[in-house]
C-alpha cells in the first residue's frame, strides 16, 4: 500500500482467541458468556494468596489443533512464565502466559488478493490466561470519570496468534484475518464470535519511505473486536502517521486505543517492550512435554480447511465466488454439504443457498445454523423442480411457506394444490382460449417478430396462476401458431 507516492505500509497482527473449553484455563469456573458480574469466579482465578493453577489438557489440545491447522510447528517443550504488569483487570498483577517456549512456533497461511497470493507468516501462537473486563462509564476509556471491573473473563483461555509483519495493504490484512478467523471457527477451537469478545485484535502499523528496507517506528492499537474496525483504524492510522512524517517529525511508538464513534486512535500509554513485563518461569506450572503421538492423534481430528473445501466446490463447478461465499462461514458450509449429500447439482443447489435462503435467513435475522428449512428439505424442494411437479416460480413461494410453517415442499403442494400443470389437453383447452383473445399477438408471433410469443406464454402463466408447465407451455403454443 503506497502513501501519497512516499510511504510504504508494514503491518503486524496479534489475534486474541478465546479458546472453547467449558472451564478456565487453570480453575473449574465456567467460561459461558455474560453472567452477573463477578459470578464465574473462584479463588484461583481471582488470584487469592495460597491457590495454585492446574492446567487444563483441553485448553492445550485446542492450542495444538490451531497450530497443525495454522502449519505451525508444535513444541516438544514449552512453558508458562509470568508476565508482570500492573492493571485493574489483572487479579494478580501478572498474566500467566508463555514468552521464550511458546506451544507453536513458526506458521503462516497463504492469502490472495486481486488473482496474486501471498503467504503471511505467523511468528508463534502461545497459551495464556485473559484478563478481566474493564466497564467504563463513558463510551470509552478515555471519555470515562471511572471504571469497575468484571473478573468472570479472568481466567478465560486464550491463544495468541502472532503474525509477522508481512502485510503491505489494508486488503492483504482484511484477507488474513479472514482466513484465519474461519480456520479458527472450521476447526472448532472458538465460536468467533467476535461481538462477545471471543476474536479481538492488536493492531501495530508502521510506514516507511518507498525502497527502505527497514522498518519504520510502529504503533500498536489493541483490543478491536470486527473487520470493519481493523479497516478503519489502519485507514487513519495511516493517514495519521503520514501527517506525522510530512511534518519532519517522528511516529512515537506508543499504544493507542480505537475510538469507534470517532473513528480515531487516540494515545493510551507507552509501548512498553518484552524486558519491561519482566518475565521469568512460572514456579507453579510444570513445563509441558507434547509427544509426537498426542500431536498426530490431534491431527486426525482435524477437518477438511476452508481452502481445500473451497478447491473442492470448484471442482464440482462453482465459481470461485461462489465457493468462496459458500465456505466464508462453517455452518454455512456444512448446510451446503449436507444439502448436497440429498442433491447432486451443486451449481443450481449453490444459487439457492446464496438467493432465496440467504435473503429470508437475513430479513428474519436468523442464521443458517438455526434455518427453520433444513438442508434435507431444501434438497426435497429442488428434486420436485426437477421432476416438474412444480415450477421455479411456484418453488420460491413454496420455501417462503417451508420457512414459516416448517413443512415439507411436498406437502406444501399438496395441501395449496400448487402441482404444476403438465397435462397436455388441460393446457391445450387454455392455449386455445388465449390465441382467440390475443389476435395482435398471434399476428405479430406470425410475422416474424419473436417477442410477441413472450407476452402469450405471460397470459398463459396468469391463466394458470403459475402451475402451467412453462417449457410445455411453450412447446404446445409454437406448435398451435405455426
């Protein structure tokens, strides 16, 4: 990304993921969002004197999982240190984390934008406990006279996700975190849901001159929850830090926080480095040891990933639009598979699943998760288009009545009479009535112009209120004017 013909961008990520588990990551308290404040909380996690943490296997099974699917290399020894910082939302003025032996090291995924990939590396992704939740008064921290703290997150695990700074445009950063948000969700590691805080993103830019090799002073924005947040930051970010430049003067290297009513970045506090937290072991954690057999057993558990899913669509002759709109989120995808196990045409199946199912799931604020039409009965209702029970026009009125009653097509159509016509002296009675009525047209038709048989074939559907077998329709009316 080029500023102004001066700068280059370089932007780093830190993704934090609050992993699936039922329990914390060193304590029994439930990990389900919301609650009453201060409810999910126990000893250990609120950091009384004389607790001790026990590691959760699970957490650490998922930690592996992410890491195979994100092609990290999973350590054979890792450990916790203490990560010493103080804040009101920390229960023991320090994070049990990882620092130098992180679970996973070198990763990366590849993206593509604008027809060209590109592969991001990712420099680590290690285990850690979250932190409590700051409420503010005010809308921000900033614009807040005082704040109380939730200590039900504390405790919650997370797996941090560290990129390299590999991303040069404000696209190549939307398309990595995309991706890795839906292997995050494929693999069933966290529920992504980013409005709960389940996903949320550290942002650290930079810009450098055109043809520079080294990088830039950066900043670091934290804690941002959607896409659409990460594309706005980084748009004045950037806009910022090139007034800054233009100016001859130098980017402070700083933490900053987003206002989103705003839309600005605004300072928060210095940015501190690794040797300010003062990391050492954690005394109360053993090191963990991972054997190659743990890591394989985790590795067969790991399903098909959104790029060979994506690949394999293609295959079966989507687009790679289609495909791509398909698999963009897991349970969409599976409603698709499982409706395409019912029914073998992916093309026409896709055009369903992206029209009118997505447009009644979307105006009634429902998810494909929770569609009151099966991926079964949708197939059902495509078969009887097929077999030319009923038309696609009759068959979208059809899903409208599938989705508020939950009825099969099948039975829709025979309770409404909605069977498409395709008797051929039945037709023929109809066909003969609209010449009669339609001298113009039939004479138009009978010179030569085409169109006029578009109109006979309309009054033949009105007719028929839309059960006439169009293809037939057409077959007998050309029949009956030549």
């Amino acid at each position: 990304m080029v500023i102004a013909d001066k700068y280059e961008m370089v932007c780093g990520l830190e993704v934090h993921v609050e992993l699936q588990t039922k329990t914390k990551i060193f304590c029994g308290c439930t990990t389900e969002f919301g609650g009453e404040q201060n409810t999910h909380v126990c000893p250990v996690c609120l950091g009384l004197p004389g607790t001790l943490p026990v590691l959760n296997r699970e957490v650490v099974n998922y930690a592996i999982k992410a890491g195979l699917a994100l092609n990290c290399e999973i350590a054979e020894f890792s450990k916790f240190d203490r990560k010493n910082y103080f804040y009101p939302d920390l229960t023991k003025d320090y994070q049990t984390s990882q620092f130098d032996l992180p679970i996973c090291g070198k990763g990366g995924l590849e993206i593509e934008v604008d027809g060209e990939k590109k592969w991001i590396g990712i420099t680590r992704a290690h285990m850690e406990e979250d932190a409590g939740k700051l409420v503010h008064s005010g809308e921000t921290i900033t614009t807040s006279y005082e704040s109380s703290v939730d200590y039900n997150r504390a405790g919650v695990p997370l797996l941090e996700i560290v990129s390299e700074p590999d991303m040069r445009s404000i696209p190549e950063v939307l398309a990595y975190l995309e991706q890795l948000v839906q292997i995050l969700e494929y693999t069933e590691v966290s529920d992504c849901r980013m409005e709960q805080g389940s996903v949320r993103f550290d942002v650290n830019v930079s810009l450098r001159p055109i043809g520079a090799t080294t990088f830039g002073i950066r900043t670091e924005t934290k804690n941002l929850n959607s896409f659409s947040s990460v594309r706005r930051c980084l748009e004045y970010e950037v806009a910022r830090q090139a007034r800054v430049l233009d100016a001859g003067e130098n980017v402070v290297q700083e933490t900053r926080t987003w206002d989103e009513g705003k839309g600005i970045t605004l300072t928060l506090r210095s940015k501190e480095e690794a040797h300010d937290y003062r990391y050492f072991p954690e005394p109360d954690l053993a090191p963990l040891v991972i054997d190659q057999e743990w890591v394989e057993g985790i590795r067969k558990t790991l399903p098909e990933l959104p790029v060979a899913r994506r690949a394999r669509l293609q295959g079966l002759g989507l687009s790679a639009y289609d495909a791509g709109v398909i698999t963009s989120g897991k349970a969409m995808a599976d409603y698709f598979d499982t409706a395409l196990s019912y029914y073998s045409d992916a093309k026409t199946l896709a055009n369903w699943v992206m029209g009118d199912v997505t447009r009644l799931l979307n105006s009634n604020q429902c998810s494909v998760a929770d569609s009151p039409i099966s991926a079964k009965q949708l197939a059902e209702l495509l078969e009887l288009i097929d077999k030319g029970t009923i038309s696609g026009k009759i068959a979208k009125s059809v899903l409208e009545e599938m989705y508020s009653t939950g009825k099969d097509a099948k039975i829709i159509v025979k309770e409404k009479g909605l069977a498409q016509i395709s008797d051929e002296g039945a037709l023929l009675g109809i066909i003969d009535s609209i010449i009669a009525a339609n001298p113009q047209s039939v004479e138009d038709y009978r010179a030569g112009k085409d169109r006029a048989i578009g109109f006979l074939v309309g009054q033949i559907m009105k007719a028929t209120k839309g059960q006439a077998n169009p293809g037939l329709v057409n077959q007998l009316l050309k029949q009956k004017l030549s």
